[in-house]
C-alpha cells in the first residue's frame, strides 16, 4: 500500500504524541515524494557554523533492509517500517562552506565578499581542529537534524525510531561509508502497528537549575 498520511497538527500535541514505535504495518510504503519532504524540513534544522554535516541514506529496498537487519542487531523495525534512514555526519563539512555560501548569495541573504570572507572563516577554522572535535560537532548536528527529522514524520502522522544499536564497522562495510562520515543513527519511519509504549520524565524541577548547576 502506498499512501500518504499528511496528518498535520500542531505542534504543542506533536511533542506529546511523538513515542519510539518498534512496531510498523510492513504492508504500508510511504512515497519517495513524501520522503523527500520529511527530509526537506529535517534539514532546516541549526548546525554548527550552518555547515550542515548530515548526510542521510535512505533505505526502501527490502532486500538491503535485510542486510541491514543483522547489523542493527536484528531489530525488526528495521525490515518492517516503510523506510529507514541512516543518519551520517561529514567531518570534514567545512569543504562544503563555499558552496553553502554561494547559495546563500544567490538567495540574497549575503553578499559576494561577506560570503567569501564566512566561508575561509570556516575552513580555516575547522580544518585546524582535531579529528575528535569534528567528530564530536558532526554527532550533535546529526543529533539535531535526526530528532527535527522525527517531529516532521509525526506531524504528518507517521511515527520513528531512533537506534543506536547498530555495528558501526559494518556498516560502513555495506554503504562503503569513507572514514570522513561518522555514522550518527538508523531511524525507522513508517504507519505505527502497535502504539508506542509511554515513558516517564523526570520532573522539570530535577534536571534543570538557574544561573548556576552544582554536580
């Protein structure tokens, strides 16, 4: 079956109602058009020096979803969701600076030399760090994009998660993945077949303080 959903709602309820499903109608095939848009407004998330380093593999073929399956430890989601979606990170973004600047010259948004001067700001910048920092920086965008990514689904009435549980090594293996990305999440998206389970949080008052945190 191939629909689509595009259940939009609001956002206060979309936070609310957005849970880890596991559980997803197999039969149910979402359009790559509407793939293409969840995406679309995945990637308007922040990113560090809007560098954008995530990069995203979309997985719809059943066969490479079974392949997939043993490197996500066998999590059925995998093979059972429409689509799932490995979110990867670019270490090395800050190449992609003057390109990223062009385009924001073409909108209007910045002028050929301020443009120019932001962008060998960048590379500069970022190719002097050390390797881990990058690393670092490229799994909290990817963390960004992945979470806005699940809250674009929900408001269309589809439901996602996110899995950490998965063999790296491999599977860089399977997508030829080049050390310059770093693998961040797999993310199943699909129509829910079972509800996802409810969770608790802690109270606002235990995980926040102001203008100070002693521990």
């Amino acid at each position: 079956m191939t629909a689509e959903l595009k259940t939009e709602v609001e956002f206060s309820k979309v936070i609310r109602e957005r849970h880890s499903v596991r559980k997803y109608d197999p039969s149910w095939k979402i359009s790559d058009e509407e793939i293409k848009e969840i995406l679309g407004e995945a990637i308007l998330a922040p990113s560090s020096s809007n560098l954008q380093p995530w990069r995203f593999i979309v997985i719809t073929d059943q066969e490479l979803k079974q392949q997939l399956l043993p490197i996500a430890y066998n999590q059925q989601q995998v093979v059972d969701a429409s689509v799932t979606i490995a979110v990867i990170g670019d270490i090395e973004a800050y190449r992609n600076a003057e390109k990223i600047y062009e385009y924001a010259e073409a909108a209007g948004y910045v002028t050929a030399e301020i443009g120019a001067a932001m962008a060998k700001r960048s590379k500069d910048g970022y190719s002097a760090m050390p390797v881990q920092k990058l690393k670092e920086i490229a799994l909290v965008d990817g963390g960004l994009v992945s979470m806005q990514l699940m809250l674009a689904a929900k408001a269309r009435g589809y439901d996602t998660v996110p899995m950490g549980g998965f063999i790296p090594d491999k599977l860089r293996e399977l997508f030829s993945i080049s050390e310059r990305y770093e693998p961040v999440m797999l993310i199943s998206l699909g129509k829910a077949a079972a509800e996802g389970r409810s969770t608790a949080r802690l109270p606002l008052e235990e995980v926040t303080r102001w203008n100070g945190f002693e521990g």
